[in-house]
C-alpha cells in the first residue's frame, strides 16, 4: 500500500508519502530512520526501532524520503471470556513534532480500521499515556480481564493476566489506558462500546 497525502501545509503534497511496510522489508536506512524517530518521540526508547517485539507491520510517513510518523501494527489472538478474538494491536504511534497537527495520526488511525473493518478483525486496540487524540477520533476506554504473552526483554516470555479498568500501572508508575475501536463482530459488545 503507498498512497500521497493531500493538503499538508507548506509540503508539496506529491512529497508526502504513506507507506505499509512489513517488518521484515526494513532497510538499513529505513529501519535508521525509523528507530531515530522513536527515539525522538519516546524518551528513553531502546536503541533498536522495536521497543520489545517487532510489529508486524508498519505504516510510514515520508517527505521527500524523510520519515516523519511512524505506527507499528501487530496482528494478535486475545482471549475474551472463551472466545478467541483476531485484532490488531497499534504500537508506537509518532509523527515527529514539527509535523505535529497536521492529521497524519489520524489518517494511520483511519487506514489502519479501514483494513481491520474489511479482513475479519475483531477490533482494533491500544494503550495510551495520552488519550486525546483517540477519544477525539472516536475510540473508547475498556475494562477487561486481559491475558496475553509478556515479552519483559528478550528472551524473556512468560504469560500476563490483568484486569483492566480505566487503565493499569505496569509496576513501574506508567500508567496506561487500554482503548478500542470499530469492532467488526457485534458479538463483541462487551469487550468494545462505539
């Protein structure tokens, strides 16, 4: 998928690119570019452009061959109740902070639950520091009982359980909100309210 974005103040729209890369497809100056960025975005990120597992796939912004947001997507089976559901998990959405406001967060968003709507996902979630952007776009906070693998720093993996409400303290005082968006099954109600 590459398509041009219309209507960037002060870029030349045929300059701006949105790209979906599989991970494995990484280049050397793209992964460089790509782990600058979230560098520059999350301080404290690690040196590598995953923070603790590779996504599957990622969305990337460009101008002129300049990345300038990123959101890595990660296609997972989650347990709700006794059944199995398929969704896509958004890691590390960032747009570099003199790109900020012009909408490319929410044109990642939107391409993201467009694919989702129309290949069998279930839903589509996250977490946030931040829950502006995504309660502004529609998304909505959960509270569920989660299990999932834990990746602490590989090769350390062992399995997660936790009860998510508003949002859950990961031990460490970072807070996050687990979010969900557009589900595709109306089965799911319980886990999603859109």
């Amino acid at each position: 998928m590459e398509g041009r974005l219309r209507g960037m103040p002060g870029q030349d729209e045929d300059a701006v690119v949105i790209r979906r890369v599989w991970e494995p497809e990484l280049g050397g100056d793209l992964e460089d570019q790509l782990r600058s960025l979230l560098q520059r975005c999350f301080p404290g990120y690690p040196p590598r452009a995953y923070f603790k597992l590779p996504p599957h796939f990622r969305y990337v912004v460009t101008v002129d061959g300049v990345v300038i947001a990123q959101m890595g997507v990660e296609l997972r089976l989650v347990r709700v109740g006794g059944e199995v559901a398929r969704t896509f998990g958004i890691v590390d959405l960032c747009v570099d902070e003199s790109e900020r406001s012009h909408g490319l967060a929410s044109r990642l968003l939107r391409e993201l639950t467009k694919i989702a709507n129309g290949s069998g996902i279930d839903f589509v979630l996250l977490f946030a520091d931040d829950d502006r952007l995504y309660v502004q776009k529609g998304w909505v906070h959960v509270a569920n009982r989660c299990s999932w693998v834990k990746i602490d720093e590989p090769p350390h993996v062992g399995s997660g359980h936790h009860g998510v409400t508003r949002g859950f303290d990961d031990g460490e005082g970072n807070g996050n909100s687990l979010m969900g968006h557009r589900r595709c099954r109306p089965t799911w109600t319980r886990v999603l309210a859109f």
